[in-house]
C-alpha cells in the first residue's frame, strides 16, 4: 500500500481454540513500501484418546510473511516476499464412541497406545530399535515450510520482460499410528480389539524433506492484435525421506 493501514482479526471458539492475525502496509518512501503478515493459531484437539488420556487432533499452526514492493525508475519494479509457516496437528482416525467402550460417546475417541510426549530416562520411544533422528519422534507431525518469491519487470510500451525466481524448503516430522493401536487384521480377527498399543497398529516414523528452485524469463510483446509470449524455465529438486513403519501382530509383537 501507498499508505500506512493494517487489519486485524481475533477469534475463539470450540476446543479451545483461538486465533489471531493480522497485516500492515508500511510504504518507506515514494519508491519502496513492505508489508508484514502473520497469523497464530491454537486448540487443545477435538478428539480424546480413550487409552491415554490425552487430547489429540488439534491444529496448531504459525506463519510469518515480509513483502516488498521497489520502484526505482519508471516501468522497472520488484516485488519480492519471504514467508514462514509452521503446522503441528495430527489428522488420525477418530470415532464417535470409544473403540474399547461402545458406551463412551459424547465426542471424537482414538484408541492409539502411541503418546505425544517423549519419554523421559532416556527409554526408547519404542519396543523395536528405530535409527536416526525418528527413533524419537513421539506422535505427532510437524511441518515447516520456507517460501522465497521475487518477480522482478521492467515493462516498455508493448514489451515486457519478468525474471521469476522461487525457493521453497519443506521440513517434516511425524509419527502417526494408522492403525489406532490394534493389530493387523487376520482372518480370524477381521474387526481386532482396542490393546493400546504401545508402538501402534500400523505406525509410520518419517524425517523428511524437500527443495524446489526456479528460474523463469518470460518476454511479452503485443504486436498488433497479437500477444506473444516467449520464454525459458530452469527448474531443480531435492527430496529424501527416512521411514520406518512398525506393526504390531494382535499377540502384541512389534516388527
């Protein structure tokens, strides 16, 4: 904005959650103005863990955002923006009454012997040996994510030329049991019981990332009734992955 002006907004509401964010235009001189964006949100889970005690499902997420806007001379400009956002919140499988207790209703039940605290002692996270960081990931998943854009013009009478540039970097973190703390289905069980695993049913431990970086060069011309776009794009990305995935068989036994 050419002006300096902002917004805010706040709420709450059921499961304790709250939120707030906000913006504000901040224009430095007759060339250059930022804007600065963040929002913040908590809750306590809309779902209970019948096992455990604990409340889980909940959506906690943060993020922060600088943009830029420069316009030195006439027909040259560059807006750029850099954001950070933070989500931690499982999305497991929940149920309307208690798996263990049919009579346990009144709200969302998981049954997952997993917990969403590291043990403390120095104990293993879990019963089978897991390397790496994962090996102490307690249940959860946590993402972050690092944005960087940049379009920089210079625009003519019937010509104009954008560099794009764009990076994002992704962090992940989790643990989820996808099993809700019961054992592989066999033929003899096609429905197995709550146990409360402690490892889960069918759990996945990833530490995770990813990388993406762009370059475009994009010409415009209007020729007459015709508009003619020409340009080039380098794209490059970088991913891994370390997994472990434990299931536990109903006698208990974890591989």
């Amino acid at each position: 904005g050419d002006t300096v002006s902002g917004q805010f907004e706040a709420g709450y509401g059921a499961h304790d959650r709250w939120q707030l964010r906000g913006s504000v235009d901040i224009p430095l001189d007759r060339i250059a103005a930022i804007k600065l964006s963040a929002f913040l949100q908590d809750d306590r889970g809309y779902a209970r863990n019948a096992v455990t005690g604990e409340n889980l499902n909940n959506g906690d997420r943060a993020g922060l955002r600088l943009g830029l806007r420069l316009e030195p001379a006439a027909g040259l400009s560059w807006n750029a923006a850099v954001s950070y956002i933070e989500s931690n919140g499982e999305n497991l499988m929940a149920v309307r009454c208690g798996p263990a207790d049919p009579a346990d209703c009144g709200g969302r039940r998981i049954s997952t012997g997993m917990v969403s605290d590291r043990l403390i002692g120095g104990v293993p996270q879990y019963s089978v040996p897991v390397t790496g960081r994962k090996a102490n990931f307690a249940l959860g998943n946590a993402l972050s994510t690092t944005l960087v854009t940049s379009d920089l013009e210079w625009a003519g009478d019937r010509v104009r030329l954008n560099l794009l540039t764009g990076y994002v970097s992704m962090e992940e973190a989790y643990a989820l049991d996808f099993g809700d703390g019961r054992g592989l289905p066999d033929l003899g069980t096609p429905r197995p019981v709550v146990r409360g695993f402690i490892d889960g049913g069918r759990s996945r431990l990833t530490d995770g990332s990813h990388s993406q970086f762009s370059q475009e060069v994009r010409l415009s011309a209007t020729l007459g009734p015709v508009e003619l776009t020409l340009g080039g794009l380098y794209l490059t990305l970088d991913e891994a992955a370390d997994v472990a995935d434990i299931e536990t068989l109903e006698n208990g036994t974890a591989t």
